[in-house]
C-alpha cells in the first residue's frame, strides 16, 4: 500500500515535532493541565445527580458515568477523552458536566480499554458500544437516546470521527443516525503518519491497519450538525488534520479558538460563556 500520506515526506524527526504535543507543551505545562483535567472534572461533578461506574461492555467490562440527570429525559453529551489511546480516564474527563447540568443537558463519559492492552480496532469497538449502551439503556438512567452528541479530544477527536461514519451502526442493531451531532476536538482523523512516531511504539499500527481506521478516508453516508474544532496553538499535524477532515466533512472552515493549545482547548467546555461552550450548546439546539 502507497505511503504517500500528506506529510509522508517529512522526516521521523519533523513528524514528532507535528504530533508530538506533549514535548511541544514541556513537562511542566503538560503536567498542569492534567492536573486540571482531573481536579474540574471532580469539581464538576460533586454533589451532581447521575449514576457513576456503569458497565457499558460485558466484553470489555469497561465503565462508564452518567453525570447531570433531573427530570424527564435529557439530551446527552458523550464525552470521549484523548491520551493518545494510551493514557486518562473517565475520571479526568468529566468538566463539562456541571454546565451542562445547567443547561439541561446529561454527560455520559466512558472508559476504553488502553492501549497496548487493547487493539486501536477494539478501542474504536468499545466506544461504539458505549453509543450502543446509551441507545439501549439510556432512558433508564435519564438519558434521551434521540438527542445524542459524541464530543472528544485528540485521539478522542479520532474516536470521535469513528462514531461519525457509517457502516457500524447496522451490526450493533442501531439506526444509521444514532449520533445526532458531533464535535471532536484536535482530532487524528488520518492515521497513517502516526505509523513514523512514537506513538506508534505502543499502538503498533501499519498502514494498511492505520488507513482502515481513518476517519477521514472512510465514507460518511450521512451528515449533521458538527463543530470541528482545533486550538490556534496546537501541534501542526492536528491543525493540518482538522483542516482536512473539515473539507472531508462539509465546506467551511473549521473553529479554530485563539489562545488554546493542544490541552487546554476542551475545558473551555465547562464555560457556557465561552466560545467552545456556545458552540456545543448551539449543537443541541439544532437535534
């Protein structure tokens, strides 16, 4: 298989600095906004109504949590979080879950098996049960499996994207527009340079493999409301990447949201005032 990939003339070194976010924040920085991933996700969800550590996958046994429900059902956010399929947790990922409580919105935020103790395919396969759960059992934890948006960060920005496409839904007996509406942030929509990186230490893609779970080269049979957002700040194979998939996508230009970087970008999420917040909760109004 052709490994002409955009950016497949880089050199290794060149493809780390694109991708390499983590080594562009530094180590001191990096490590703060994890710090802060996991201290407004417990802020946001104390003392808020749901059902915390559901098992969503009797295969996997991954879990979940529901945040934010009240009376009748409500719409639901499904929150996928990043880590280079390799790191975080449901528990670094749930900040937006109080806002949205105001807003009447419901979180839902799952847990995947990490890599490499699972196959990116069995990632993408678990997440999609997630979609699954909710469809099926959403209404008895006050969720409205009608009104569904999936919503992610980096590598969530790509499991994301495989919740976007279609093909899946019909094999997990779930209607074509199960996912009303999506927002993936600073998304991998396109694998295959992440072959020629570190990551890949650990993901153990080839490109045949990596081309199969793109996104952006797969058909989108269906389309609806979708923000595609990127932090101005961010490493330059995710801008080049949201760029791409925008125009894959739909016409237009992508939400690019000045001052962000890579991490910080999606707590924004837990502003309604803020740009990134109006943008999820104008989603929610289109479905």
């Amino acid at each position: 298989m052709s490994s002409g990939f955009p950016g497949a003339e880089l050199s290794d070194e060149e493809l780390d600095v694109a991708y390499n976010v983590r080594r562009k924040a530094g180590p001191e920085l990096f490590a703060r906004h994890m710090e802060r991933y996991r201290a407004e996700s417990d802020r946001a969800v104390e003392g808020l109504p749901g059902t915390p550590g559901v098992v969503y996958d009797e295969a996997g046994g991954e879990k979940l949590d529901v945040w934010g429900t009240g009376e009748g059902l409500r719409p639901v956010f499904v929150f996928v979080h990043g880590g280079y399929w390799m790191a975080l947790s449901r528990h670094d990922s749930a900040f937006m879950a109080r806002m949205l409580h105001g807003q009447g919105v419901a979180t839902v935020v799952p847990d995947y098996t990490l890599a490499p103790a699972a196959s990116l395919e069995e990632i993408v396969r678990q997440v999609r049960a997630a979609i699954a759960w909710v469809w099926r059992h959403g209404r008895e934890h006050g969720l409205d499996p009608e009104r569904i948006v999936v919503g992610g960060s980096s590598a969530g920005g790509h499991l994301t994207g495989m919740t976007m496409v279609g093909g899946w839904q019909e094999e997990l007996g779930l209607p074509a527009d199960v996912v009303k509406a999506a927002m993936p942030f600073s998304g991998l929509f396109d694998l295959r340079p992440i072959t020629r990186v570190y990551v890949n230490d650990t993901v153990g893609l080839d490109l045949p493999r990596a081309t199969a779970l793109s996104p952006l080269l797969l058909p989108g049979e269906r389309r609806f409301p979708t923000v595609i957002a990127v932090a101005e700040h961010d490493g330059a194979g995710f801008l080049d990447q949201t760029r791409r998939f925008q125009a894959h996508w739909e016409p237009g230009e992508p939400m690019v949201v000045p001052d962000r970087d890579h991490f910080d970008v999606v707590l924004d999420l837990g502003d309604a005032g803020s740009a990134v917040g109006r943008a999820l909760l104008g989603l929610f109004e289109q479905i």
